[in-house]
C-alpha cells in the first residue's frame, strides 16, 4: 500500500511539474530549494517533498584570479550568472564548447567563463567514481565499442580504471574506439583493433 501512495504522488507531480520525484538522497547540496510540503499519516507514511532547481557551483579562486584578485568583481560576476536563467545558461555553454565571454556587467572588464574551471552546473547530482573494468573482452559491430559519458554530470566520473579491456570490431578491417567524456582515471592493457 505505502508504494502505491508514493507512486500516485509520483505521477501527479510528474504531470503537474514534468518531472518524476527522485529520493532526497541524490539531491546535490547546492539545489536550490523552491518549496517543501511535508506529509503525514497519508497510509501511515510520513514524507517531503521538494521543489528544487540545479543550482550553479562556483571556483571562487579561479573566479578571483579571472579579476586579479579583485572581490567585487568576483562577486558581481557571480550575482549576474545566478541571475541568469539555468537553460539558457547551460546552453550558452554547450554552443561555446564549455566557455563563455561575460562583457555585460557595468564597470566590470570582460572575461572568459569556462565550465568545470571557474563554475560548475549541477546537471546531475550523481557522482560516479571508484568503477573498474578489468578483464573485458569482446566484439563490437559498431565503430564506438566503449562509451563513458560523464558529461552530464557537474562532477564528471573520477577513479574509473580499464584494465586488460580488449575490444576488436566484429567486421574485419574495421577498427573500433572508446568515447570517455568527462571520465577521468587510468587504462592499463586496453586495445582496440
């Protein structure tokens, strides 16, 4: 009974906002909360709600070091990017490959802006890392055999090592490769032919 309470309140918000709730534990710390409801003896559960938004993680040294140094105007950029709206934002950065000019900010030098240096977007709460691939072996008919694509995600994947993975291409003469986007760790032994 208890999940056939918190699926209707799934569906009902996934209608009313176009989004599916998702536990509290993969809300990252920066989320900005927009609004909470508490609920109580609904079939003897007890739950919360929150309304959140991803939220945008800043470097402040990289920030400050954009400036000289300067603080206010470290503050001000950050006041204008928290200013802006988040999809827009986000999409400023992927049509200038992870960089942006800010030149808009009153009595304030223009500077480059690049994501995962100076700011962060929490896209994605989950952070996945300490993953290993050892002793894989097989064929892959399409060209992109291995894909590790951490680019969703503010945090990219961290510690993630291949070890002894070797792929070769189902179709002779053909060569296969790995996609890593924002996967950061080691390969050892790993081929593919």
């Amino acid at each position: 009974m208890s999940q056939q309470v918190l699926n209707s309140q799934e569906h009902y918000i996934r209608d009313a906002i176009g989004s599916p709730l998702l536990p509290s534990t993969v809300m990252p710390p920066q989320a900005v909360i927009i609004g909470e409801e508490s609920f109580h003896g609904i079939s003897n559960l007890s739950f919360k709600i929150y309304l959140a938004r991803p939220a945008l993680v800043f470097n402040s040294d990289a920030i400050l070091a954009l400036y000289s140094g300067n603080t206010k105007f470290m503050q001000g950029l950050q006041v204008y990017l928290l200013s802006r709206d988040y999809s827009n934002l986000k999409s400023d950065f992927q049509i200038g490959k992870g960089k942006i000019t800010v030149s808009c900010i009153e009595n304030q030098p223009a500077v480059n802006v690049a994501l995962g240096e100076h700011m962060f977007l929490t896209t994605n709460s989950i952070q996945v890392s300490n993953v290993s691939f050892v002793s894989v072996h097989g064929t892959s008919a399409s060209e992109q055999a291995i894909t590790l694509d951490c680019s969703g995600s503010a945090y990219g994947c961290s510690n993630i090592v291949m070890s002894g993975v070797n792929t070769t291409s189902s179709n002779p003469g053909k060569e296969v490769r790995a996609l890593c986007k924002n996967a950061h760790g080691t390969s050892h032994s790993t081929t593919y032919t």
